[in-house]
C-alpha cells in the first residue's frame, strides 16, 4: 500500500525553470544546449550552491567557468524564475492524494529560489513537507536522501512512491526500494500516478 508520495519541483510540480532559461540562453548564443545544461548541472553542485553550501555568484562563476556566454546573472535568473510555471494539474493530483490520507512531499534538487517560488505560488501549503537539496545539505545524487526523507515520514520505501523527470533520480530511488514513476509530461503522469497508487492499496 502507498502511504508517501514525494514528488520532484521542476519538470513535475511546475515546468523547468532551469533547462528552459538555459535552452532559452543557448539558442540565443549559439551554444549546444544539451552542453549547457549538463555544465549548468555540474556547476550548480561543484559551486555548493545545490547543497546550501554556495551562493549564486559561485554557480554563476562556475558555469562561466565551464562555458561563457555573454548574459548578466540577474537576467539569467529573472529567466529562469518565470520558467517555473506551476501545473494546475498536478498540484490537483496532489491535493486528491491528500484527501485520501496519503502523505505528499516535495523532494527536490533546489536552492533559495524554491522557497521565493513558494512566496509568488502558494505552492508549499498543497504539501505536508517539503525536502529541499539546499536546506537538508544532500541531494537526490546521493540515493541516502531517500532513506533520510522516509524517515522522517515514517514510511518504509516500500510504501513510498517517488515521482521524477530524472530518469538518473528515478533509478536511485528504485535502487533504494521505492517505486518510482519517470515523469515525461503532466498528462501521463497524473495517470500513472493514480494508476500505481491504486494498484498499490489492493
């Protein structure tokens, strides 16, 4: 029976802020925009910034490090916080787990800027908790977060259902014996994830 549903932010609860100011960025700039977003990534973690560790100015140092384009980091940023644009949808979803008793969290790979999301949104008060990578210093690519966050829920992973557009995510999750729905688009994984729920408490 699933009792815990944790769900990922960007690319499941709201579309990718990130990916979409970076592909944003590249098509402006003539870069390869798979490359920049894999450089975006690394510099976001080896800046410490993903972790709480670093600031803004050290991922953006970093990712100009890796590969320069000429932008201003507020311009950058102000991109990337209209990209997040919550999906009714799953915020419905979520809303329609909690009804039914099921503990819903946001598990996410996120800095400060989640937290002025949820100030413009109102997205927190959908949740029961909310796991960001920059308050709890451990992300979603050490598969112990996983172990951590149950914990603190009270639930055993294999009560839990993870929710992700990180196939990487997905499989660390899976590894750690949750179930895990890889989320592609908001219409298939509302259904899926009422598909696996349901399954679930047979």
């Amino acid at each position: 029976m699933i009792r815990c549903v944790l769900f990922d932010f960007g690319g499941v609860i709201s579309e990718e802020g990130f990916r979409r100011a970076l592909e944003d960025a590249a098509d402006r700039h003539g870069l390869d925009p798979e490359a920049l977003l894999r450089h975006a990534m690394d510099a976001v973690y080896e800046s410490g910034f993903v972790l709480g560790q670093g600031g803004e100015s050290d991922f953006w140092r970093a990712l100009q490090g890796k590969m320069p384009f000429p932008e201003t980091f507020d311009s950058f940023r102000a991109a990337i916080m209209r990209g997040f644009v919550v999906r009714p949808e799953m915020l419905a979803l979520v809303d329609e787990l909690r009804s039914r008793g099921i503990v819903v969290a946001i598990l996410s790979d996120q800095t400060h800027w989640l937290d002025e999301l949820d100030r413009r949104d109102g997205i927190f008060r959908h949740f029961d908790r909310v796991f960001n990578s920059y308050h709890l210093g451990k992300g979603k690519r050490d598969p112990t977060v996983f172990r951590d966050v149950l914990a603190s829920l009270g639930c055993s992973p294999e009560e839990a259902l993870f929710v992700d557009d990180s196939a990487g995510h997905v499989e660390r999750a899976r590894r750690m014996g949750l179930a895990a729905i890889h989320c592609e688009d908001p219409v298939t994984c509302v259904e899926a994830v009422r598909r696996r729920v349901e399954s679930g408490a047979d």
